[in-house]
C-alpha cells in the first residue's frame, strides 16, 4: 500500500511564493526587453524581481532568456521597437506574428520548465521524507519485535511457576 504524505502547513505558502517569484522575474524580464537603457544582466534582473542571483541561477531559465535578449536568434532590440511600430498599423506583419508567436512559446517554456523545476525540488523532499519514515517504521517495527520478545519471556516465567 502507498504511503501518502500529508499536505504540510507550510505547502500552500511555498506554492504562493514560488508563483509570485516567477511573475516578478517574468516582469522584470519584460522591463529589460522594453527598456534599452536597462542592461540585460543578472543583477539589474535580480534587482527588478527583488531575488538573488543565486535564486536565478539556481532557476536557469531566467538567465537563458537574458541571453536571449543579449543575442536574440531573429531580432535585436531595436528592431522589436520596429515590429512594435508596424503592429500599430493596419495588420501584423507575418514577422510580427512570428516574433509574438515566439515569445509565447517562450513563455509557455519558461513557466513549464519553472512547474518541472519545482516538481523535481518537490520529488527530492519527498523522497527524504519517504526515507525518514521508512527509517521510523524499521525501527517500530524493531521496538515490537523486542516486546513481543519481553512479552513471551515473561508468559513462560509466570507458566512455570
């Protein structure tokens, strides 16, 4: 039978705060896309979500996509400001859409691989808090096997006299 964990007091706050962290680095990530004088680096990101550079190291995502602002595959940051100024035209150009089809998926990506990342950080607690219980079992189960012991020693003393 599987054992089922609980759900800790401390869960829900955690899943709050690691949403709020992933908006904030989202916003600060759209700031740095939109503002040319703001350097796309770790700190000014880090700055803007109000988070180490540790914490986006540790999520790796937000640091591949200031590299992409650094050296976007398709359009520098000038040109987004163009595709911005055609987008108010008439119609998107297919460029337009394919840069925003991009950045959708980019941030499909980057909010999927954020649910994974933390899926596995959730996947290691639960396996050490598996191994802490299975350790607790063996040893109850230990702790009733010497009673059961004391029990039976103490039965063939008190039938023998």
């Amino acid at each position: 039978m599987p054992v089922r964990l609980k759900a800790l007091p401390f869960d829900e706050r955690n899943d709050r705060d690691f949403e709020d962290l992933t908006n904030r680095i989202r916003n600060g990530l759209d700031l740095i896309r939109k503002t040319k004088s703001l350097k796309p680096t770790q700190d000014t990101l880090a700055k803007l979500a109000k988070c180490s550079r540790r914490t986006l190291s540790l999520r790796r995502w937000p640091v591949e996509e200031l590299k992409k602002i650094k050296h976007p595959p398709f359009v520098d940051r000038q040109s987004q400001t163009v595709a911005g100024a055609i987008k108010k035209g008439k119609g998107e150009t297919p460029l337009t859409q394919l840069i925003n089809q991009i950045r959708n998926y980019q941030d499909q990506n980057g909010q999927l691989f954020d649910r994974v990342q933390y899926l596995e950080e959730e996947q290691v607690t639960s396996a050490l808090i598996r191994k802490s219980l299975e350790e607790d079992l063996e040893e109850l189960r230990n702790q009733i096997n010497q009673l059961e012991k004391q029990l039976r020693t103490t039965k063939l003393t008190v039938v023998r006299r």
